[in-house]
C-alpha cells in the first residue's frame, strides 16, 4: 500500500472514495498517540520495581516520571511548528525514531540519572509526535466526519493511560522492568511503518513561525517551576534552591507571555485565550490530565504497595476505567453538539471531581469494590469532559490554525500531565513524610533516611529487618498522603468545573461572530444547522 497523495493545504481532505485510507490513518494516528500516552503510565506502573532496582527515591521517581512528560510539554508548540511549517509527515518520521531508539537505550541503564536523561530524550521524540497526530485528523477528515473522528483520538487520549498500564502489567508479572523500554522500542517501529505506508504529507498553508525566543522561554519557564514542586517536600519550601525554582519559573513564563504579545508570529498567541472555547477548552484538557496522571501516580502505588497486588492485577484493577472512558468519549462529542461544551464539559469536571473525594476515602483497610467505584466515577467523568474539550479547542480556531489548535490541544495535556504528577505527587510525599516521620526512631540512620525516602524503600527496609510495625507505619503513611492528593486534586476540578459553567458558551455563535468580525480569515466551513461542522464541534 502506498500512502495517500501529499495534502499541501491545511482541512483539504482526500476524495470520498478514499475513506478507507483516512480510516487507516485515523488508526496509525491513534497508535501513535497511545504510544505516546502510555509513556507516562507504563513506567508509572513499574515505579516500585525502579525504586528496588535502581535505589531510587520518591523525588528521583517523580522525576523519572516528569522528565519525560515535562519535555514534551516544554517542546510540544516548537514541534508543532515545526510540522505545520516543514511537513508533518516528516516530523512523526522523526519523532517515532528519536523515541524508539532512546527508549532502546534506556534498557541498559544502571542508576536513576541515566534513566532520567533518556526520558528526556523520549519527550523531545514524543513532541514531534504528538501535534502531528490530532492536525493530521483534522486535516484528512471533512467536516461531517471530522467530530467523530476527534472523538475517537479523545477516547485513546484518554484510555492510552490505562492500555499502557495493562501492558506493562503483563511484563513486569514476568520480566525486569527494561522490557517495558524493550516493548515500547518495537511499537515505536510499528509505529513509524504505518506512517509511512498511509500517512500523508500535510501542512500549514499560511507562513508559521518559529519564535526562538518564546520556545526558550517557556521550556525554561515551565522546567524550573516543575523543579520548584517537585523538590518542595524533600528540599522544604522554604530552601533556597525550592523558592528559585518556582519564582524563576514565575518570572520565565511572565516574560514569554510578554514577548509573544509583542512579536510578529508568536509561538502561541496569549490574546487566543480571549476566546471562550479555545479558554474553556485548554484549562479543561489541562485540569483533566493533572488529576488523571496524579490519580494513576498514586493509584498504582496504592494497589501494588498497600492493598498488595502484583503489577499485572494492579493494571487489571484499573481496566474498568478504560471501559467506561471509550464509549463515553465517542458520544460526548454528540453530547455536547447538542448541549454544549458549557454543561457537558463542566459536568464532567464536577463528576471526577467526586470520584477524587471518593477515592480520598479508600484506606488500607477498604475492600476492591470501594476503589473500582471511585475509579469509575473518575473515568466516566473524564470521558465526559474530554472530548466536548478537544472540539471547542479545535472549532474555535479557523483552518489555516489547526496546527496551533493541536498543538495547544496537546500542551495542555502534557502540561496537566507533567504538573499532576509533581503537584499531587508533592502533596502526597508531603503527607507521607510528616506521618512516617513518627515511626523512624528505634532505626539507624541509614535505615530512616530510606523509609522517609518512598514508601517502596520504606517496604524494603522493613522486609530486610523483618520490623512488621514499620510495614503498617509504611502503609498508614501512605494513605495519608494519598489523601492529600486526592482532596487536592477534588478541589481544583471543582475549580475547573465552576470556570467552565461560567466562562464557557456557545462555540457556534463565537465562531460566527468572528466570522463576521474577520471575513479575510480562512476559516472552516460553518453553518450551525449542519451537525458535522467544526462549529458544532
């Protein structure tokens, strides 16, 4: 199979008769994504096997986590650029084989440090990937189909999380944890056979610039406040090095706001986010991804470390999310259509913000049942937001825009990511320390530092000197700081939701008037009373 002819125009789709290669492309994108998604969850997964096998600490875990994901929100708008000005084919090429070969590389290290670098490595791979996926749908597909379309990439957004934690479950039941980089190694080459038999060429069709300044500034802006979090619980919040982070993380990203309202053609337009849906749209994505990746980070330490499961029944015990998430997510866009993003979206930030409250509750002591209820409720909520989310992001910016929608769409998904792990992941190292920290006194030193630490290394410990007392410490440490994140995390959805319902509106009649306001803009076809228009979205 040859792939489809080269798509030099943004939105122009092939012929009718070529719907099923638009399907093949859907389905290649989707791989892509999913790849790309459970990058994140399948070392999230293998979190107590790296803390044994490499010695390391909660802070180094985090940061195992964040390299990755804070890379490719740092780099995801200059990648997005990129594809929209070169090509986007060429830029997935190039992202699939940077992430397949570092993640080939990673099988080999031998120390937390090392591990860390090459995550960084996959995430400047995966930025190049990523944009590529949702423009590429949005450029292949024409108008009646395109919201089901972006439906389906919102589902495996969504449930990529989960599939990559089911994957790795499986591996880790019988190998080390290099073979989650081993698997990952060989999808990625999947990956890049696909887009090369059936992807097309697309890009922008107006001039994008690059804005080397911007990309600067916000990388080191978004890197040093996620350093300042990340490193708040074990440093303090009061040490020099904590307080640097976050006020020059602070201060960074002032300064590329400031310089992208002055330049000519910004990395990302901050005046953009006057717009009710693409502001709704993007602090929904971000807020939905924080808790998501912030839940899994603690979740599956939870199962594994507390309730005793192995990795591949953790990952069992989270399947029922993916379930629910997939067919909610293909029909909240119809939802929305109908409803709009206002009620949809914000409705579904107030039920995962109820799921966190009922996962606050689960101890020790709970049953499955009472997890499997919590998690349900999240994922149904999730499913609910996300996808109304992705379209007000997608229909309120006209075709020649669709890279930076994706793009956007993408940031504030890997921003949510990346920032979810450090924020609650802090909240919960906070939580963990100040209630372990009462049960470390008849240990040595040595010993102490480690349970204080991760609550793995606190197992370990406990298992080598045989001290049960220090197990039940270990694991009542634990469900105290997971309460500080889930409450947490309840409360800024409670947030999220509230600022959808107020600031949210009709997509169409933003659209429109626009339209009216700026007719020399190449825009989407609109008509409110067609149901497949990207106004309707």
């Amino acid at each position: 199979m040859t792939a489809p002819a080269d798509l030099e125009l943004e939105g122009v789709a092939p012929p009718s008769g070529r719907f099923a290669s638009r399907t093949l492309i859907l389905a290649v994108m989707c791989l892509a994504l999913v790849m790309v998604v459970s990058g994140v969850s399948m070392i999230t997964n293998a979190l107590p096997h790296l803390a044994s096998g490499l010695g390391a600490s909660q802070s180094d875990q985090q940061w195992i986590i964040d390299a990755y994901g804070l890379t490719l929100a740092a780099l995801l708008l200059p990648a997005g650029a990129l594809g929209d000005r070169y090509g986007r084919r060429g830029a997935l090429v190039a992202g699939v084989a940077i992430f397949g070969l570092t993640a080939l590389a990673a099988v080999w290290v031998d120390a937390p440090g090392q591990l860390i670098a090459l995550r960084a490595a996959m995430g400047v791979g995966a930025a190049l990937i990523m944009p590529g996926t949702l423009s590429t749908i949005t450029s292949v597909f024409p108008p009646d189909e395109r919201p089901k379309a972006v439906g389906i990439w919102a589902g495996f957004a969504g449930a990529g999380g989960t599939l990559g934690i089911l994957l790795s479950g499986a591996l880790l039941e019988r190998f080390t944890w290099s073979s989650v980089f081993v698997v990952t190694a060989v999808l990625a080459l999947l990956t890049l056979v696909g887009i090369l038999l059936v992807v097309p060429a697309t890009r922008a069709s107006e001039h994008v610039g690059l804005d080397p300044a911007g990309t600067v500034l916000s990388a080191l802006g978004i890197g040093a406040l996620v350093f300042g979090i990340i490193e708040g619980p074990v440093q303090g919040w009061s040490s020099p090095s904590t307080a640097i982070g976050l006020v020059a993380g602070v201060v960074l990203l002032t300064a590329f706001v400031l310089v992208e309202l002055r330049i000519e053609h910004p990395l990302l337009d901050p005046r953009l986010f006057r717009r009710r849906g693409f502001a709704t749209g993007s602090a929904s994505l971000f807020l939905q991804f924080f808790a998501m990746f912030g839940f899994f980070f603690v979740a599956l330490q939870f199962l594994q470390l507390v309730l005793g499961y192995s990795t591949f029944v953790a990952a069992l015990a989270l399947m029922p999310m993916t379930a629910v998430m997939l067919p909610l997510s293909a029909v909240s866009g119809t939802l929305s259509e109908r409803w709009g993003h206002k009620l949809v979206g914000g409705a579904g930030l107030a039920v995962s913000a109820v799921g966190f409250a009922l996962f606050a509750a689960v101890g020790r002591s709970s049953s499955y049942w009472g997890f499997l209820v919590a998690t349900l409720v999240i994922g149904a909520g999730a499913a609910l937001a996300m996808t109304p989310a992705t379209n007000a992001i997608v229909a309120s910016l006209p075709r020649a825009k669709q890279g930076v929608a994706s793009a956007v769409n993408d940031t504030a998904r890997e921003l949510g990511a990346a920032f979810g792990v450090a924020v609650l992941g802090s909240a919960f190292n906070t939580g963990y320390r100040d209630s372990i920290v009462d049960h470390l006194g008849g240990l040595g030193a040595e010993a102490a530092e480690q349970a204080k630490e991760a609550p793995a290394l606190a197992l370990q410990v406990a298992q080598a000197i045989g001290d049960h007392a220090l197990v039940d410490a270990a694991r009542s440490a634990f469900t105290s700081g997971m309460r500080y994140a889930t409450l947490l995390g309840a409360g800024l959805l409670l947030v999220g939701a509230a600022f959808v319902w107020v600031r949210g509106d009709s997509v169409v009649d933003e659209l429109l008037e626009d339209e009216l306001d700026r007719p020399d803009l190449d825009r989407p076809h609109l008509d409110p009373l067609h149901p497949g228009s990207p106004g309707q979205a």
